[in-house]
C-alpha cells in the first residue's frame, strides 16, 4: 500500500502526517510525502532568491517528515516538485499511482504570530464552509481517494 501526502512542513502538514501514521500504523503503507515549490510570478533577481529559499526551507521540511515516518517505522519517500501546487500534486498522483492522496485542510490556527492569527479570522470562518484551491482542485480530478483531514 502506498499513501502520498501533500507535505509542506506547515503545522497542518505535520499534524496530517502524524494523523496518517496513527491511522495506517497497521497496515505499514509506504509513505510518499510531495512538496511543491511555487514559481514566482516573475523572473527577477529577488524573486528568484525568494524562491531558492523557499526551495530550501521545503527540502529541510521534507527531509525532516520524512525522517519522522522513518522513526515511525515506515518506509518513506519524498518528492519535491516545482510549480502550481494543484497541478504537482495531480501530477505526483498520475506517476507514483499512490492507494490514497491525504491533504490537510487549511487551520483555524495559522503558523503566525498575534497578528496572522487576527488577520485569518475571517478567512477561517469562510474556510469551514469551502474547500481551499487545492482540496477541491483534486477533489473533482484525482484518480485515487482523496482523504481531507480536518486540523485540530
């Protein structure tokens, strides 16, 4: 059995990681974590820097996932892809043809401070009631099941 998961070291990456191996401990699937780095929109200079050190910061998030699941007991994989996130992660499906994708949704606890957590209020409230991009991009074209897991 091999379970991919959309990994971008986030705090709900992490807490849908950790939820996967509790929920697949016993059947030892492989995990496949697939991070996707975003092109910047353009090709200047600082751009371009930007976009190295977020390709970085993936690589060490994966790297570090990656060596959790290892402690876990399960033989892993990573992936690092470049471009739209949605389109990756479709793409990493087609190709490594995993038994089931898991996503997490977005959080109502974002990863920032005092004011990214005031500024997402909002946004949380209208997140309850959609899919992001990404969930329902893949929900309507992924070929295998699609597990959303909600954050705590």
């Amino acid at each position: 059995m091999k379970v991919m998961i959309a990994y971008d070291g986030s705090r709900n990456a992490k807490l849908a990681l950790a939820q996967t191996v509790s929920l697949f401990r016993c059947n030892a699937p492989t995990l496949i974590l697939v991070g996707v780095a975003e092109n910047p929109g353009d090709s200047t200079d600082a751009n371009e820097e930007l976009f190295q050190q977020e390709y970085e910061e993936l690589k060490a998030a994966l790297r570090e996932g990656a060596d959790f699941a290892h402690q876990e007991g399960f033989e892993v994989d990573w992936v690092l892809a470049e471009g739209d996130a949605r389109k990756m992660l479709l793409q990493a499906t087609k190709k490594h043809t995993p038994d089931m994708l898991v996503i997490a949704r977005h959080s109502s606890k974002p990863d920032g401070g005092i004011i990214a957590q005031s500024l997402s209020y909002f946004v949380d409230e209208l997140d309850y009631m959609t899919f992001g991009k990404v969930s329902s991009f893949l929900a309507r074209r992924v070929e295998c099941p699609l597990l959303i897991l909600p954050s705590p």
